[in-house]
C-alpha cells in the first residue's frame, strides 16, 4: 500500500488524545504481522525497529519519530464520536479531508509514512527505530514517558512538520494552566426568562501555529459582549462554556443569561451591535464572526451570584491572550502567547483552561505568573501542569546541515529552515535521548486542529519520495 492508503487504514481506528490503546494495539499487531521486533511501554508508546537492508546493516540507527493521537474538533452540527467512530476521509482532487471534523493528518501523516517504511522490500535504508508516541497533543506524556534507553539512534527525524519545504529547527516549550473560580449562586428572581447568547463562525486553528495569524477567540468574545449585557441591563449570568480544546483557537462559545422579557429587545441590539464590533475588527482574519440570542433550551432555577459574574467576566476578558512577544531572534517568530481554549461551569467552579508557550523559558514562566496573580486577584485559584521544554537551535547539527544539501540536490534550491511557535516532542527528546541530533519536517496540511483541517496529496508525495531519498542517502 501506498501512504494515502495507510492514512485511510489507520483513520478507521479512533485515536484522540487519550484513546489511544486500541490504535497502539493494531500497530503492534502490524508489527509482528512482519517479524519485526517491537515494544509496547506502559503508556502505549510504540517503537518498531527493522533492520537495516543489504550494504547498510552496521549503519547508524535512524529514529523515525511521529505521534499517533489526534486533536478532536467538530462543528457543533456535526454528529461524530471521536471514541467510537472513524473518520470520513473525503478525497476532492488533490485535497484530503474530513466531514466537519478534524482529519487527523496531525500526525497521521507521520504513522502512514512510518508503515509504509516498514512494509517495503524495495527501499534501501540503515537500520530504522520507528517511535511513535501518545498524547503529543493534550501534554506530550507519552514523550514525557519515554524510556531513551529503549533507542540507539542519534539521529532523528520528526515528521510533524506542516508545511512542505520547510525545516523545523527549534520549537516553543509550553505547559497547560486551569484557572478555577468559585461558583456562588441566588435563586432566579421572577419574571425572567433565560436566553443563550452564542458566540460562533470564527475559524479557530492550532494554538501554536495559527496563533499569530490574529484570529478571533470566542471565550474572549463572549467575555466582551457580556461586561456590556451585564452592566448596560438587569441581566444575570446563569453559566458560561466555550472552546474543545485547550490547545486549539476556540471558535464557538456561549452564555446562558436571564432578563425580563421586556428587556430582550434591548438584549438583541446590544449583540448585534458587537457581532458588527467584532467583524470590523476581524474583517481580515475571522470576517465571519457571529452572535445570535436565542431562547434557552433548558431552564434552570439558579443565577449566578452578582460577585460571581463579575469574576468570571473579568477573567475572560483580562487573561492574556495571543501572541504577548515576538522573538528578537528570528523575525516573524512569536516567542510568548497565550491560548484560553477552554471554558467550563461544573462542580461549583468556572474553570479556565490555557496553553502557554515560549521559546524562552523565563518567558513562559512570566506568563504562568501573570495568570497566577490574576487568579489571585479574583479568588480565584490556579493550577499548572505538563510543563515541557523548548528545543533550542543546534548551530552546529550535522543532520541539519546534511539534509539541506540532499534538498538542494532534489530541488534546485534550499529549504527553508525555520523555528516554528509550536511544541514539538523534539524538546523532550532533548532531554531523553543526550547528543540526539534532529530536524522536523512534512508535508502541507492545512487548518490543523479545526474541522476545516486537509492535506494535499501532491505534496505527502513529494514528501514521501524525499523521506526516502534521505534515508538511502544518509
């Protein structure tokens, strides 16, 4: 099989972050299937070693290294089951995608790639450790987990890259924070009636990637239209939620508020008057930004207290957000941002999920301060975990200097070696496999974490056949 139609054979395994046993399980499977040697560690890592052909057995080990997990992100009318359901995959010329869902391309690609290296008879190539990891995308702890002793390779080749022609050279660090505010709550008082107030139509995007891009983030949006529903009408705020992820640029958020039946007019107008607010301001980037109000589906008998809502606004509207620095390095790099993806009301707490990343360490931790005294500030508290190092630029990486030469031979011209605002396990790696030297790189797939997400055919190809140029080369 070709690797489009490995990517087809894997996309029917469910594999979200955290689901990812079973799909781990058939790699094994595909493994032994060939006699190949292969470990399954105990948070479901794989690693798959082949020996190398004939003329290249005593060669260096080359690590081939992608994640098997996907972000899960649909439209809000999209019927889908991320834990039981595989993906539609939907083929329009060169384009590969999904049905209103995330496609999984991110990192997918890399698995295809690597089960296509595995099954072939006709590629000659060094000796191969294939690793592929859990949960890249909600922590990085299947990398966090990595026993490095399991690995022999010095040389290591990510593929989760998402543009082609590009070679990743450095990487953001990152940790996840929740903020928790405390819920207090009155009886509804009569003669309300509770309405949702909808924030939708915003492209979202990859945290990281898209971060710079200037897109709109609804749970920010939603915190804006509601200081003024607020403050402008007897209104009281019953609950808020928004966003999947907490590394995906939230496109969807809502509200659910009560006021006097009298005063929905006056309601309505208020929200059409930001949905035009927010279109002048995102006429570029998100020009199909939208509110709606509508009547609520389900009532319920208790608000928020006033104090509580003026919390929960004030975090939404004054967490940082976006890119906070750029890089003085690298022109056109974010060095800090910020991602508020996730907005919840449960269990006595709104809680306030957001990605931070850097590529300067003392930078993230000034962010995750920031946040820490907003909390404070708030009566709110604050938790932070999966804390993961950035990969600083190796001015002196062999492999980096190999690969370009083989790219300039291939294409006529260079490539582009670039760092890029997002994390990639190559931090880790780092730290678990000493003196490993790597370079990042893929084909081009769009819209990454959003429904929105394809890839084009022509390039995995152009991709693939440079994949195995370099490992014949190498």
């Amino acid at each position: 099989m070709n690797v489009l139609e490995y990517f087809k054979e894997i996309s029917k395994i469910p594999r979200g972050s955290g689901n990812e046993k079973k799909i781990s399980d058939w790699l094994c499977g595909f493994a032994k299937e060939r006699g190949l040697f292969v470990i399954q560690d105990a948070v479901n890592n794989v690693i798959i070693k082949k020996p190398g052909t004939r003329g290249y057995e005593d060669a260096d080990p080359l690590i081939i290294q992608g994640h098997m997990d996907m972000v899960c992100e649909k439209n809000a009318d999209k019927k889908h089951d991320f834990l039981t359901d595989p993906i539609p995959i939907i083929i329009e010329g060169d384009t590969v995608r999904a049905d209103g869902a995330t496609l999984g391309a991110d990192n997918g690609i890399a698995v295809a790639m690597a089960l296509a290296l595995l099954d072939s008879k006709d590629i000659p190539h060094p000796p191969l450790e294939i690793l592929l990891t859990v949960d890249e995308e909600m922590g990085m702890s299947g990398a966090e987990a990595l026993d490095g002793s399991l690995l022999s390779g010095r040389k290591l080749l990510n593929l989760d890259t998402e543009e082609e022609g590009v070679f990743c050279v450095s990487c953001a660090g990152g940790l996840k924070m929740e903020t928790k505010a405390p819920v207090e709550y009155a009886d509804l008082p009569a003669a309300y009636d509770q309405f949702t107030l909808r924030v939708k139509g915003l492209k979202g995007g990859h945290s990281g990637m898209d971060i710079i891009k200037g897109r709109a983030n609804s749970n920010r949006l939603l915190g804006r239209a509601l200081r003024d529903v607020l403050t402008k009408l007897d209104a009281r705020l019953v609950s808020v939620s928004g966003g999947m992820k907490m590394n995906a640029i939230p496109r969807e958020s809502e509200a659910v508020i009560a006021i006097k039946a009298e005063d929905y007019d006056k309601a309505a107008g208020l929200i059409k008057s930001y949905e035009s607010v927010f279109r002048n301001e995102y006429r570029v980037c998100d020009p199909l930004a939208a509110l709606e109000l509508m009547r609520a589906e389900t009532a319920g008998s208790r608000v928020f207290t006033e104090e509580t809502a003026r919390r929960t606004v004030a975090i939404l509207c004054l967490t940082p957000l976006g890119v906070l620095k750029m890089s003085s390095d690298i022109q056109g790099l974010p060095e800090t941002s910020n991602n508020l993806g996730v907005v919840r009301t449960g269990d006595g707490f709104v809680s306030f999920a957001c990605a931070l990343r850097s590529s300067v360490a003392s930078g993230k931790y000034a962010l995750m301060s920031q946040i820490e005294m907003l909390a404070e500030l708030t009566g709110a508290v604050c938790e932070s975990s999966g804390d993961y190092p950035e990969w600083e630029y190796n001015p002196r990486s062999e492999l980096r200097g190999r690969l370009v030469k083989l790219y300039e031979g291939v294409y006529g011209r260079g490539p582009k070696v670039e760092a890029i605002h997002a994390g990639l396990e190559c931090g880790l790696f780092t730290r678990k496999l000493p003196g490993v030297d790597m370079i990042s790189f893929g084909p081009d797939i769009f819209d990454v974490h959003s429904p929105d997400e394809h890839f084009s055919i022509s390039s995995m190809e152009r991709v693939w056949d440079f994949l195995t140029h370099v490992i014949t080369k190498i």
